[in-house]
C-alpha cells in the first residue's frame, strides 16, 4: 500500500550538494529537499529563488522531494523579434 504524500508549495533557499536543496515552504517552515528521478532525468535545472513543488511523506516532515519546477513568468522583452515583423533592414 502506498502512503499518502503531501505536496507543497516552496522556495528554493539554498543549493546543497549531492542534488539536495533548501526549501523555504509557504507556511514559513524550512526543509532539505532532493530532486526526483523524473525532474533528473530530464535534466530540468533548478537554482536559488525558483519555485517548485515538493512532496513530503507523513513520517518525515524535515525532508522532501522536488518534482517540479514551475516556471518563472517575466515581462522581458522578447530578444528575438518574429521574423514575419515589419523590419526595416528586410529586403523586400
């Protein structure tokens, strides 16, 4: 039988080695994290201050696994501009 797990909201405080991190959660506790084999395996890349969503099992609420990373939302402007745009160094 498979226990249920908690999923979390937090912030990523501190990278830690072997893949761990320290995570700020929303309720305002803190907790080491490891990456799971899923996010690993795809190579996602997770830095201080990205927010992701941690699953936590019952029996230790100190430790916890990142399954995802969400992505972070930006006002930038775009670097590459379309190329059907109106650009005036375009031959025409």
């Amino acid at each position: 039988m498979k226990e249920e797990l908690i999923e979390a909201r937090g912030k990523v405080v501190k990278l830690l080695p072997n893949a761990s991190f320290r995570v700020m959660l929303e309720n305002g506790s803190e907790m080491i994290a490891y990456t799971s084999g899923k996010v690993r395996k795809n190579k996602i890349r997770i830095l201080a201050g990205d927010e992701v969503l941690v699953q936590i099992t019952p029996y230790d609420p100190d430790r916890g696994r990142v399954v995802l990373r969400y992505k972070k939302e930006h006002n930038a402007t775009n670097k590459y501009p379309d190329p059907d745009s109106n650009n005036p160094n375009k031959d025409a």
